[in-house]
C-alpha cells in the first residue's frame, strides 16, 4: 500500500479537507433516521479493503498531520498524557499491541523487529527509528504509552479492570470532544460517563459494563460514537476552551458547510494480555457538512437525525448551531424515505 | 469467539491424581502472552459431544512456547477430567479459548497472601511469575491432604523460597484462618483458591476480621452436574429443547444449534446469563456469579452450571 500524506493544520489556518477518497471512506454512523443511545458494540473485525476498519488501527492521509498536532498539543499542555503507577504492564501492552498491528497491516510505513526483548521500531511517514529493551521503560524516550500515543491517530484510555468496574488509569488524550484527562484519570466507569444524559436510565452503561468486563483477550470490539465541531479541529479539550468554544457561535447559513462539522469516534476495545487491562481507542473523523452532503443519502439522513435530535443529547453535545445547520441541510432533503 | 488450535507437547503424571499438561500451538507460533490467574477452556470431543472444561494456566506468563495446565482426576465428574487422564496422549489436538483472567492480582495491592487447597494451587504459579516480576509482597499458604498429594511442592520452593508455607493435612498441619489474617498490614489482599469449604471458610474468617470486600478475592469453578431432566423453549429462536440429565443447559443449547454466549463456563463469569421468561418448578442455581437476590428472584439462570426442577423452562435466547 502507498499513503500519501496531507500537509495541513487542525488549528489556526485550519487547512484540512478530506480527499474524494477520504469523504468515500468516512464511518457515517447513523443506520437510521432517528438517533437515541444504544449498546451498539460490536466485534472489531477487518471488512473491505479500503473501510476505516480494513485493518486493526487505521493510518489514514491524515496521520502526518495528525501526530504533528498532538505533539504541539502535548507540549502546550504536558498533563494530556497522565498515567499512575500501577499501569506500567498495560502501557507495554498497549505498545504491543500498536506496533504489532501497524507493522503487521502497513509494512511499508512501519516496521517492528523483535530479538527476544530487543525490539528495534522504524516509523517511516514520522522518521523515528528506537531500539529498547520491552518492558524497560529507561529505554525508551518517554513512557511506552506517550511514545506509540504520538505515533497513532487518535486518543488511547488504558482502563484497569478491578472490583468488577473499569478505572481509566493512564491516557493520551489530545483530540477529545470536550472531557478532561487531568479530572477523568483516575475515575470508574460510572463517574467518568455521570455526565452523560438519559443513556444511564434507560440501561445503556450497565449493560456495556456488564459486556466489557468480560471481553475477551483475541476479540476486540467497536462502536462508533459522533458529536459535531466547528472548524476541523482536533484539540476539543475543556482546558483549550476559550480557543475553540467561541467558535461555536459564529456559524451563519453562509458558512455552515465550511466550518460546521461532523465528528465521527471510532472507539475500539482491546483485552490487554499481561496486565488483564483494556485499552480504548478513540479515533475521531472529521468531516465539512460540504464534503457530507457530496453523498445525497447522508444529507438527508443527516439532517432527519439532527431535526429530531433529542433536546438533551443536543444540549451535551454543545450542539448550539443546531437549527441553523438543520435549516442548511434542509435543502437536501426531499422528505422521500432514505433508502 | 476466537480459538487456539493446540496439540499435546507432553505429559506428566504429577501425584497419584494430577496429570500435567503442556500444551503448543499447532502451527509452531507462540501462544498469546496472559495475565497471572488466568484460564482456558479446553474443548474436549468426548464420543462426539463437545465437553468444555476450564483449566488454569499454570506456566510462566513470560514464557508462551506453550502453556502448562493440570487436571486433577475427578472420578464422579462427567468425565471430562478423567477423558484428559485417560484418552489424551502427547500428539492430541483439541481447541483451547484465549487466556480468560477471573482471578487477576489486584494491581493496588500492597500485599498479596494466596491461599491454595489441593488443585487449587494452579492459578497462583502464574501469579507468583507475575509477583516476582513486579517485585511485589507476597506469601503463599499451600495446603494438601498428605505428603503425596503435594503437587509442585518443589518448584514452589525455588520459585517462593521462605515466602512459601505448606500445611500437610494428615500430618495435622492446618491452615489458621484467623491466625493469618489477623495482623496483616494495611492495603493487604487475600486470594484463596481450592476446595468450596476452605475457600467459605477463609471468606467467613476474613469477613470477621472486618476485612474490606475488595480484598478478598476467590476462584472457584463449577463443574455442571449431573440432574434431572427437563425441557427449555428459547423463546426468541423459537426452540423447544430437551436437557438430558448428563447434560448442561449450556451443552443442550448448543447442540440444538443456537449459538449461546459463553466465556468461562464454570459459573463464574457472568457472560452466559439468560433471562428466565417462566418456569413452572425452581431454578437449581450451581454457579457463583448471580446474587443471593438474584438467584431467589427466579428471573435470572447460568445455563453453564445451574439447572432447573421443572417440566418447562423458558428463556430469552
């Protein structure tokens, strides 16, 4: 396989698109017309060649500038990445498990030797070549999980199974849709999802609990998840804040294609093997309601689901450029069923 | 759920009653690295019916050429024990699940104290790897029925040196219960593995001693037992069934072709739950997953281990 890499920036000048290649690709979400929380995970399996979800972790045109970001958003603010102490034997999973997978599904790009546990790492598309010793941390740069964070697209949460609940113990974090590492570290399943509307009454958290806990080693699971966000920008973090959430009030009819995003997670869960942890990836993709509504059935699907958008869900999600979007999208919709 | 393919790299006849198995995988690789305390279930055709036992990987989590597991002979099972000892040779093939952890070390832990009965030891073997590994504090308190029934006893030794105490019953050697959980210091947790009695018993002395909840951890698996007979309808597949008595539930809905979710299969870890939609007897409950509450509610059933005394069973598969 050969990638090609954008050159372009999620802040600032904000000069990320999406090739045609790249909308034809995007993980829309919806398989209805009507969106409501569900426990809609499934097993994280390779489907066609070319989908998000072709192969384990995916490196997309994006991933060069992707990774540049996080690294001027981890030097802005160090606290993105935070571990404690007992989560040593997940990080090294969690390395594993990376490289294993995109040294494995993209050999051009990346390549893993492994000398009993002298390991040799060659990132191509970022130029990084280290050999260390696994599960010596003094022989890497930094710690496992911050160096093979910031060569993956996405956030990585390092959950510590114990007492029969989750606690998300060590992280990298630098394109969140509004939460905090440096206040969720730490936490339980339940205090990290207690600002979530409605999914807890109707049973949505207990249930995934109940599935997670018992996830097996060898059979990942994924579920997409979607929020929205003005300008493609990847750094939605509470502590950014006053650099982003002002954003939200600019959008008017005429620059709602540009600036108004979809923003679709592709959350993936892996049982870790030593450390019995689990590790999940957020990876988020973006994209313009313009590059969207190039596909007839999702503009239209899209403005039904943000037209009927529960009140709440919409509050959580900040969604306040909601009408003025689903007014822009309304054009695309001839009310004819849509599929 | 994924499989591993494995065949017998060798046997050991470890005391009068426990063989030793080490197991490779087929194609040369190695096996997927595990966390101390974890298990695997073995899938055994027995005369054409697949039988699926869970046995605790006793090798080294930092070495998985193979995985090393142990059977103790249990003569009045259903035979899926006493099929290991007598039909499974060096050469054998059979598929195994990937590494399940029930019983992990918590990772807060300051201290660990593993208590072990008879088979029970296995799961710690990895533990104490994993232990020594992290340079945790740990003792192990290792009690067997009589000199010869020490399984592992010496490789105990090299692996534990004086954190390992061993108690001989016939020697009248006991465990203390309350003698050892007494004065432990703060941030300690006990997990105790082996036959039911002991492990209520160490529970109930902990528990006394006002020992946190958290910190108290123990494995036990169910073997399905034999019962009665009785017929299930699956009220979403819309299939009626018949449980023979030397039969799980679990075993009946498979072989009537409904793909049933299940992970541990001993009735500890929870996956295979089914709802009971109504039932005109009573639910005999064998696992130790569901509540006390939850068990007397009637509503909840563990397919794995636990049976019904009734005509008809429904439930929602």
């Amino acid at each position: 396989m050969s990638q090609t890499f954008k050159k372009e920036t999620f802040r600032d000048d904000y000069t990320f698109s999406n090739s045609a290649e790249a909308i034809k690709r995007f993980p829309f979400p919806f398989p209805e017309d009507e969106y409501m929380y569900s426990v809609n995970i499934e097993p994280h399996v390779k489907t066609a060649v070319g989908s998000v979800t072709e192969f384990v972790i995916d490196v997309d045109e994006h991933y060069v500038a992707e990774c540049e970001d996080k690294k001027i958003t981890l030097e802005r603010d160090p606290d993105r990445y935070l571990s404690l102490p007992h989560m040593m034997d997940a990080q090294w999973d969690t390395l594993e498990l990376i490289m294993d997978s995109m040294s494995h599904d993209y050999p051009d790009l990346f390549k893993l030797t492994k000398d009993g546990d002298n390991w040799t790492w060659i990132n191509k598309p970022l130029g990084i070549t280290n050999t260390f010793v696994f599960g010596d941390a003094s022989s890497l740069p930094m710690d496992p999980l911050k160096y093979i964070g910031c060569q993956a697209q996405g956030d990585w949460v390092v959950l510590d199974q114990r007492d029969n609940n989750l606690f998300a113990d060590a992280a990298i974090v630098t394109s969140q849709a509004d939460w905090s590492l440096a206040i969720d570290v730490g936490m339980s399943y339940q205090e990290w999802h207690g600002p979530v509307p409605i999914a807890n009454e109707i049973g949505v958290f207990d249930r995934a609990l109940k599935y997670l806990l018992n996830l097996q080693l060898g059979s990942p699971v994924r579920r997409l998840n979607w929020t929205m966000t003005i300008n493609p920008r990847l750094d939605t973090s509470p502590e950014s804040y006053p650099l982003w959430g002002p954003d939200r009030l600019s959008i008017t009819p005429e620059n709602v294609g540009d600036k108004v995003h979809l923003r679709v997670e592709l959350q993936t869960l892996f049982r870790l093997p030593r450390s019995n942890g689990i590790v999940f990836g957020i990876r988020g993709y973006l994209i313009s309601m313009n590059e969207l509504v190039t596909n007839p059935f999702w503009a239209k699907r899209f403005h039904r689901i943000l037209k009927g958008l529960h009140p709440e869900l919409a509050e959580y999600k900040g969604l306040s450029f909601k009408d003025v979007t689903v007014d822009w999208l309304s054009k695309y919709d001839d009310g004819t069923p849509s599929q | 759920m994924s499989h591993l393919n494995v065949k017998v790299a060798a046997i050991e006849q470890v005391t009068e009653y426990v063989k030793h198995f080490t197991l490779v995988s087929e194609n040369g690789e190695k096996l997927p690295s595990f966390s101390g305390g974890s298990h695997v279930v073995l899938a055994l055709n027995i005369k054409g019916r697949i039988h699926r036992n869970p046995y605790s990987l006793m090798s080294s989590p930092l070495n998985t050429e193979n995985y090393g597991v142990s059977v103790r002979k249990q003569e009045l099972s259903r035979g899926g024990s006493v099929f290991m000892h007598e039909q499974i040779e060096v050469g054998s093939r059979f598929q195994i699940t990937y590494p399940v952890n029930l019983f992990s070390l918590s990772k807060l832990s300051h201290k660990n104290i593993l208590i072990a009965g008879g088979i029970g030891i296995t799961p710690f073997l990895s533990q104490i790897v994993d232990l020594n590994r992290t340079q945790t504090d740990y003792e192990l308190h290792y009690a067997y029925r009589s000199p010869e029934h020490g399984a592992f006893r010496e490789e105990i030794q090299e692996m534990c040196g004086d954190r390992s105490h061993f108690y001989v019953a016939s020697d009248g050697q006991l465990i203390d219960f309350n003698d050892l959980l007494s004065e432990q210091p703060l941030g300690t947790h006990v997990y105790v593995c082996g036959p039911e009695p002991m492990v209520n018993a160490m529970i109930a002395a902990a528990r006394e001693l006002g020992w946190p909840e958290k910190h108290i951890h123990n494995e036990q698996f169910t073997a399905p037992q034999i019962g009665e007979s009785f017929k299930v309808k699956l009220a979403i597949s819309n299939i009626e069934l018949e449980v023979p008595t030397d039969m799980s539930m679990l075993e009946a809905i498979e072989e009537a072709g409904v793909d049933a979710p299940f992970l541990c299969r001993g009735g500890a870890c929870g996956r295979c739950e089914l709802e009971v939609v109504a039932c005109d007897g009573s639910i005999i409950h064998h696992d130790n997953y569901l509540t006390d509450a939850e068990k007397n509610s009637g509503k909840k059933i563990m397919p794995c281990v636990s049976r019904a005394k009734c005509q008809n069973i429904v439930v929602n598969l």
